[in-house]
C-alpha cells in the first residue's frame, strides 16, 4: 500500500510546488484574469518579428522545429516577469511552460524545445503571459498560434 501511494504523494507535491513556484516566478497571483493583447495576423514569427500595437514585440531567433531548441524575445517596456506556454488545440501535449531571463533593459529571451506529436501535426499556439513595473496587477498575454517545421 505504501509503495503504490508514495509516488502518488510525491507527484502531488510537485504539482502543488509548481503551482506555488509559478505564481512567485511570474511575480504575480496566477488566478490573476489576463488582458489579452491584440496580434496582427501577420504575425507567424517566421523570419521577421512580431509588433504589437501596444509597442510589445515577439521573435524568433533561429529555426521554428520541433526536438530543436530555439530562442524567443520578448521586447518592451517595464516588463518584470515572462512565460511563455506551448499547447496544440484539441491535443493534450503536456506541460511545455518556459520562463524568460531578462537579457538587458527590456529585453527578455527564453530557450524552448518544443516536443515531437505523436500525430505528426505542426500547429501550435504559444502564450505569453507577462507583468509589467507599471502594472502589477494586472497579467499581460500574447497568443500566438504557430506552424512549426518539421
Ligand atoms: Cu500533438
């Protein structure tokens, strides 16, 4: 009995730890509604940035692939904490959550790598999920649907 529980109460508590540790690294109260920016529709960040209206911009630095790392930025003013999530619509393709580092004054990057689908398919939507100096209490997101290649 104990043997079948403990890895159970184990994972519980890195469920729970996670929760905890993600609301304290995004600086802000997780349950927080977020504000959703609007995205032009050109924005497929192959090969050239992402700008917002609201002067936020988003890009890739190298190739959009699956397996392979890459590097997204995120730039703007008075940011002071970003993630960034992968899901595929309609398809559960576990946690892909990845926390950006401020590079320099406005400038944050994150490392992802992205997993392989069991159904091959190359569609992807990433949030963003940011807070702003200026804005404490209120958590900012860019959603992006995304094409990877192969
Ligand atoms: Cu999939």
């Amino acid at each position: 009995m104990k043997k079948t529980l403990l890895p159970v109460a184990a994972l519980l508590a890195l469920l729970l730890a996670g929760t905890l540790l993600r609301s304290w690294l995004i600086g802000g109260d997780a349950a927080l509604p977020a504000t959703e920016l609007s995205v032009p529709d050109s924005c497929t960040l192959v090969q050239q940035p992402c700008r917002l209206p609201s002067g936020y911009q988003v890009r890739v630095l190298g190739d959009m692939k699956v397996l392979e790392p890459f590097i997204v930025e995120l730039a703007g003013p008075g940011i002071s904490g970003a993630e960034i999530d992968f899901q595929m619509p309609g398809m559960n393709m576990g946690i892909n959550r990845f926390r950006f580092a401020r590079v320099r004054q406005d400038l944050w990057q994150v490392r992802v790598i992205i997993p392989v689908c069991a159904s091959a398919r190359l569609d992807w939507i990433a949030t963003i999920d940011f807070v702003s100096d200026a804005e404490k209490s209120i958590r900012k997101r860019i959603v992006l649907p995304l094409l990877m290649n192969r």
